[in-house]
C-alpha cells in the first residue's frame, strides 16, 4: 500500500510506525512517497528535504526500515541536467544499502537502471492515470493511449502507469467530478498490458462492494512479474493485444481505441485445445466472465465495446 504526499502532515512520524506496525500485521506491505526536492524543485509537497542530501536519505531511510517500510516512490525530479541524474543514483544507491526499493514520479525515462540497481522497481515517465482525474480530455483518450504506450514507452522500461481504476467518476460519491469512458473488462486488461514489477491499483473501498466477486479475484491473482512477453496484434492508435507469461500461466489482454464495437480474431497457437477464463465486455460495461476454448488452428475470437477490453487467462 502506498501511503502518498503530505503523510508527514496528515499521519506524522509517530503514529506511521503504528500503521506499518498494523498493516504489516495484516501481511500488507507500505511504501512512503518522498519529494525529491533541493534548490532545484519549489513543489510543496511534504515531506521535503529528505531525499536531497546524503545525510538526510541516510536518516530518513534508516527510521524507515526501522519501522518495516519496503520501499519508496520519490516524486518531482528537474529535467535530465547532471545534478539531477546524479541524485536519481544516489537515492537508488543508498535505498540499496537500507534494503528499500525505488520508485520515481515525475521522472526521466530510466534507460539501463533495472539492470544497474536490483532495487530499481519501476517508474513513472508517462504521463499517467493520475491524469483521468486532473483532466476529462484525458480520460477521453484513455483508451487511445493504452494502444500507444505499450508499444513506444513499455518496452524501454517498467511503467508504473497505474493501471485499473473501477469508479465510474472520479469522486468520493462517484457523482461529480471527470468521467470514466473505458469499460470494466478495459481496465482489467490494463492490469496486464502495462508492466510495472509494482503495480499501484487506483480502488476505492466501494469497489470492493460494488464489483462481483470474479473482478476481485482476478485483482488477487494478476502477476506482476512475467518470464515472457509476446506480441499477439495490434496497431499503434487503433487496438493492442500482448500476451504474457508468469510461471506456467498465461494471461493475453487485448484493448481498442475506437468509437465503435471490435471484433477480433486473435492467434494464439501455443494455447490450442486449452480452455481459458475470459473476463469481456457486457453490454452494461461491466466486466462478464465466462470459459472459452481455444481452437484447434490456435484462433479465438472477440468482442471489445467502445473503449473496451479483454483479458483471457489459465
């Protein structure tokens, strides 16, 4: 779980160690987001000042693990210059020593990191879906950029998107603020699409109440870490459809970016004769399961809503 800006404020250092305490009771595991901050970053965010200089990453990291934390998300990096790709290692480096893994907002694309630094999880780069409640131009193009960013921004490196996000519209009371225009089936698909080994779920505690039971199921079991990545079809700005392999399971998420309903015919011949779960689109778009086999010339078909999505799975 990660704990997000201003928890310094809103929680403070004191009773975090009894939240991690108890989380950790609950085998739940919490990340802390830190500002990057220096003379470079005016952000306001808090906690400030403690990723900046060595002496403050040392203290700041050693009371971490102190208390169980498992890692960090650092946010608001300045551009490329020097001194900034410079920190960006030195927090890696020193997260490294202290046992903490890394995460980093507003930040540079990471070429080469996740084989420099075992404890380099993932990074932003993207322009992600904290973006679907800022802006309603940008929830009107998710589905259009699900079928981009798995072809030119996934590939480089882990993408920690944020993918799947279950409320209708992006409030408390679900009855104000910008509008979801992608289907359920879409954003369980996204789960699977975007490659992220740490993957930060947007849910609200009415989700869990409102989805069926096959939606949370799904959420409990998704991998994160995958030995195999395979391009099935698609079309940078049309649709996309990867398949992915954790262990011996298979799982293929399959999106488009068009105003009108999709049939596909995907390919999939290691899979022949094998009967998968797929999780579809409803006419409702909410997210229906039911068994499907795969033919024996490898093909299955498919139906996608307009911004709407597929996952199958063993």
């Amino acid at each position: 779980m990660l704990i997000d800006a201003f928890w310094d404020q809103k929680i403070g250092r004191e009773k975090m160690a009894d939240l991690v305490r108890e989380a950790r009771a609950q085998k739940v595991d919490v990340l802390l987001w830190y500002n990057s901050n220096g003379s470079w970053n005016d952000a306001p965010q808090t906690p400030l000042h403690g990723m900046d200089t060595a002496p403050a990453r040392h203290r700041e990291m050693a009371w971490m693990k102190s208390i169980g934390v498992k890692g960090i998300k650092v946010d608001f990096f300045g551009g490329d210059k020097q001194v900034t790709m410079k920190l960006y290692e030195d927090i890696l480096t020193d997260a490294n020593v202290h046992g903490l893994h890394v995460n980093f907002h507003g930040a540079t694309l990471p070429r080469g990191w996740e084989r420099m630094y075992p404890n380099h999880m993932t990074s932003e780069a993207v322009t992600a879906s904290e973006n679907l409640v800022f802006s309603q131009g940008f929830a009107d193009r998710e589905a259009f950029n699900s079928t981009v960013f798995p072809f030119v921004r996934n590939p480089v490196s882990a993408m920690d998107y944020g993918p799947l996000v279950l409320n209708k519209r992006f409030s408390r009371d679900q009855r104000r603020g910008t509008e979801r225009k992608t289907t359920d089936a879409f954003q369980l698909a996204t789960a699977v699409l975007y490659q992220s080994p740490v993957q930060h779920f947007g849910l609200a505690p009415n989700n869990l109440e409102e989805q069926p039971a096959h939606v949370i199921d799904f959420l409990k079991r998704v991998p994160v870490v995958w030995d195999e990545t395979r391009f099935v079809d698609g079309y940078p700005g049309r649709f996309a459809v990867l398949a992915r392999r954790s262990g011996e399971q298979w799982y293929v998420a399959a999106t488009h970016a068009g105003r009108e309903r999709r049939e596909l015919t995907i390919s999939l011949p290691w899979l022949e004769g094998k009967t998968l779960s797929l999780i579809h689109d409803q006419s409702d778009r909410s997210a229906g399961i039911k068994q499907v086999t795969v033919h024996r010339d490898g093909v299955v078909p498919l139906v996608l809503e307009p911004g709407g999505g597929a996952v199958l799975f063993q």
